[in-house]
C-alpha cells in the first residue's frame, strides 16, 4: 500500500482507470457481445501494462508531491486521462470518429453528461462505460476537495479559508508533517469511496425494487451520485420505474448541496441544519418551483384547467425534481416537467434551468457550477451593506468566520464571479465565430462552464445538433467542460510562477 501511494498521483489515476475497463468488458461477455469485451479487456490489459512499466521505471525514485503538484497531475488527468477512455470507446462504437470519443469522454469525466449520439445508437457496455467514466470523475472530485482543494483553498474552500487562493499553509498543503499530500490523498480516497461506492449500491437497489433494469437502475445511480445526468435511455421520463423512481432518486440530490451530507472532513459545523450551504440550497429547490406553480396555475384559468389538481400536483412534482436536478448540476428532467406545459399552455423558460445551473451545488461536491457558498457570501455581504445604510454606526452581530465570509470571503467570491462572467462573454464570443447564434451559444457556454450537459437539450427554443458543430468547436467545448469542473482560480494558480518560487 505504501508503494502504491508514493506513485504519482496521475499514474494512478491511469492505472484504475485502465482496471475499470474490466468492468465494461465482463458485462459485454454476458450479453454476448463478443466485439465490445474484446475492445475493453484489450484496453484494460494494454493500459494496465503500461502503467506497470511506468511504475517499474520509477520504482527506485522518491515521489512526495505538494498539494500544487497534485493540483496540476489532478489537471492533466481530466485532460490526458479521456484519451485512454475514449480508445476502447472509438473501437466499440466503430462509426465514429476519435474526436467525437474524445469529447464524449471528456464530457463524461468532467461530469458534464453532455453527448453527441442517440441513445439507440449505443451499446449496452457503451452506455455503462460512459456512465462509469462519469462516475470515476465524481469520485476524483470528492477525494480531490479534501486532499487538494482544500489545503489550497481553491474550490470554493477560499470563501472560509484564512489564507489566500493557492497560498493556504493549512495543514497537509506541505511535503513535511504527519498529513503530506501523499497521505492525506490516501487517507481520503480510504474514507469516501466506501460511502460514495455504498450510496450507489442503495440507490441501485432502490430502483431496482422501483422497476428499473439492472443497466437502468445502476446507470440512474452512478449518474445521480456524480451529478452526470447520463443515462442510457432517452430520457429520464421513459424509465420504467416512473414517479416512484423518480422520487428515490430525488433523495439522493441533496448529497449535492452540501458536502456535510456525507462527511465534515473539511469543515466542522453545528449541524446539517445549521450548514448555510443545505439551507440556501433547499430553500431554492422549493421557492423556484412553487413560484413556477403559481404562474401556470394562474394561467391554468384561461384554459379552464384550473380545478385539475392531479395535472396541478404532478406539475408541482415535475418542477420540483427538475429544479433539484439542475440546482446541482445533474440535469435529469422530470417526465411530469412538460406536464405544466399541457396543464396551463403556457412554455417554461429555458432559463431559469440555466441560472440554477449557473448557481450549482455545495463545497467540495460532485456539482459544478459557481456553488451555494460563495452565493451565501454575497448574501451576508449584501445584507450588511443594507443593515449599514439603514443604521450607519451598527456593529455586526456575527462571528469571527461569519465577518470572514462576509469580508474577504465575499470580496474573492465576487472575483471569481467576475472571472466566470468575462468567461462565459468570452467563449459566448468564439462560439459566435463559427457561426453559432446568440442563444445557442449562451446555452452551450453555460452548460459547459457549469457541467450541466443536459441542458443543452433542456434550455433551448431550436435544437442544438452537437454532431454538426466542427471538431475545433468540440474542442473549445472540452476546454470549457475541464476549466468549469476545475474552476478557473485553480487554473490561475498552476500558472503563476511566485507559487512555484521555492
């Protein structure tokens, strides 16, 4: 175990990735399909070899990396990493071109859940390959925030930490100590892939009993847990679980919102209830949808739907599980969600999915988007302002971390909006060059930068044909799925050179 965990982080990563192959492939040799288990158990064993041989060549060498160097080998591997993935894919799918892999792999890793190909076009090991890539990357994602994020403060851990972005000294951010990198990276993959491989398992379980498929159930599951929003079906409405699956899975998001749903291995509260993170959260999931209720309600009396209550309630119902999904960026979309539509005729706006997927998830979760925390900090900064030009002399009641996050917590929080705004314009902007409209382009920007593939086929008014766009722009769109799922306060401090000064 030792041996294992002085390896470089990134050889690691490469090496299980190449063992998951094996997965893919022994199901492929239980339905038959003889083409697909040959091309991951190929994949698996040339990438398992490869990985033993690097191994063996830095066998007698000392590998103790810093939490930064963790960060850039934790880049490389959503860069370089899904072109291993997309091998065996390429071969399996055999009508596709690399390129086209290569983004649904890069996709896949970065928990965008964004796709290129229709659901019949795939293969039974097709679908759980990309939905286990996805999977794999929200893990990454967990183990990372604890192990590397949060020694750095980048993440959305700056909003509380005491040090600057990419300066923290907190404890296992150096080489030296009891808790290096090395140690504390193990220590936290020890600790949450047990909870998050046995709140897969549960919830696999439970759709089971709901009446989904064993490839249903477990891809519903992995997609759920990584916040992916892949599935191997059309969509989410014409699983055969229905309403009953859809409310099992609406349980799970909450793992989403706050990452104390699962562990405090990064931050000690009084409580879930108290957690700032849960409560905002929560309290979007049920405000938007209700609003969006009363709105078709009030419309329902120009149809003469108004006394329809069980077309009212499963409104209600759709509005509230899709909310939920986009809120964390997982991106399902309820099969009641349309059913607003037929009860007051009136359409629901594509954007209101995009600002909850532009709001996202909790800390050091597998959600992306601009997080809930720095969302709070604003809050409290806004509302004190408020407090000051009522009663100029007042004096804040909160604590010591309570004026962090309302100071400089909220100071670098509105910096980072910033730097996601004049992204998200830019890339809006280049997208525009290869002859994508205006619409078009702020929905692909913002499903990308967020990780919210899905709503590239929820938000807009036309249809965006993904497969048309050229291989360049697909490109672009993986650059802006991995700078959205590392954040681009991390990608500014792998660049600056006084971090790397020794």
């Amino acid at each position: 175990m030792k041996a294992i965990a002085g390896m470089p982080l990134f050889l690691l990563m490469t090496g299980l990735g190449a063992a998951s192959m094996l997965l893919p492939a022994a199901f492929a040799y239980a339905i038959e399909d003889f083409h697909d288990a040959r091309t991951f158990f190929y994949g698996a064993l040339l990438g398992l070899i490869l990985t033993a041989l690097v191994a063996l060549a830095l066998g007698n060498q000392r590998h103790n990396e810093s939490a930064l160097r963790q960060l850039v080998a934790l880049a490389a591997g959503f860069v370089f990493l899904p072109l291993m993935f997309a091998v065996p894919f390429h071969e399996a799918v055999r009508t596709t071109s690399f390129g086209s892999a290569y983004f649904e792999m890069v996709s896949s890793f970065t928990t965008t859940g964004a796709t290129l190909f229709d659901a019949a076009r795939l293969s039974g090991p097709e679908h759980l390959w990309r939905v286990q890539v996805g999977w794999m990357g929200g893990l990454v994602m967990w183990i990372a925030a604890s192990a590397i994020l949060a020694p750095l403060a980048l993440g959305g851990f700056e909003v509380t930490a005491s040090g600057e972005p990419g300066q923290s000294m907190a404890e296992g951010a150096t080489n030296s100590g009891p808790t290096a990198p090395s140690q504390r990276l193990m220590r936290s993959a020890e600790t949450l892939f047990p909870i998050y491989a046995g709140l897969t398992l549960a919830l696999t379980v439970m759709l089971l009993v709901a009446g989904d498929p064993p490839l249903v159930a477990l891809s519903h599951a992995m997609s759920i847990l990584s916040t992916s929003g892949i599935t191997p079906l059309s969509s989410l409405g014409a699983a055969p679980s229905g309403l009953g699956g859809e409310m099992v899975l609406f349980c799970f998001f909450f793992f989403a919102l706050s990452r104390m749903t699962f562990s405090t291995d990064t931050r000690q509260e009084r409580g879930l209830y108290f957690d700032p993170e849960f409560r905002l959260g929560v309290i979007i999931v049920v405000s938007v949808p209700l609003l969006l209720f009363l709105r078709h309600w009030v419309a329902s009396f120009d149809v003469g739907e108004e006394q329809n209550w069980i077309a009212g309630l499963r409104a209600l119902w759709g509005g509230l599980f899709t909310a939920a999904s986009f809120l964390t960026t997982t991106g399902f979309v309820s099969g009641d969600w349309d059913t607003a539509q037929d009860w007051s005729g009136l359409p629901t706006p594509g954007i209101i999915l995009m600002g909850l997927a532009l709001v996202g998830g909790g800390v050091a979760t597998t959600a992306g988007g601009v997080k809930l925390m720095r969302v709070y900090a604003l809050y409290l900064n806004g509302k004190r302002e408020i407090e000051r030009l009522v009663h100029p002399h007042s004096v804040g009641r909160a604590g010591p971390m309570g004026r962090r996050i309302r100071r400089e917590g909220a100071f670098i929080a509105w910096v980072f909006f910033m730097f996601f705004a004049v992204t998200l314009a830019g890339l809006t902007m280049v997208l525009g060059i290869y002859g994508v409209d205006f619409e078009r382009a702020i929905v692909l920007t913002i499903a990308t930068l967020s990780n919210t593939g899905p709503l590239i086929g929820a938000a807009p008014a036309r249809v965006i044909d993904l497969a048309a766009m050229r291989w360049d722009a697909h490109l672009i769109l993986c650059g802006a799925m991995v700078l959205g799922r590392l954040e681009l306060l991390a990608i500014i401090v792998m660049i600056s050179p006084d971090l790397w000064r020794e």
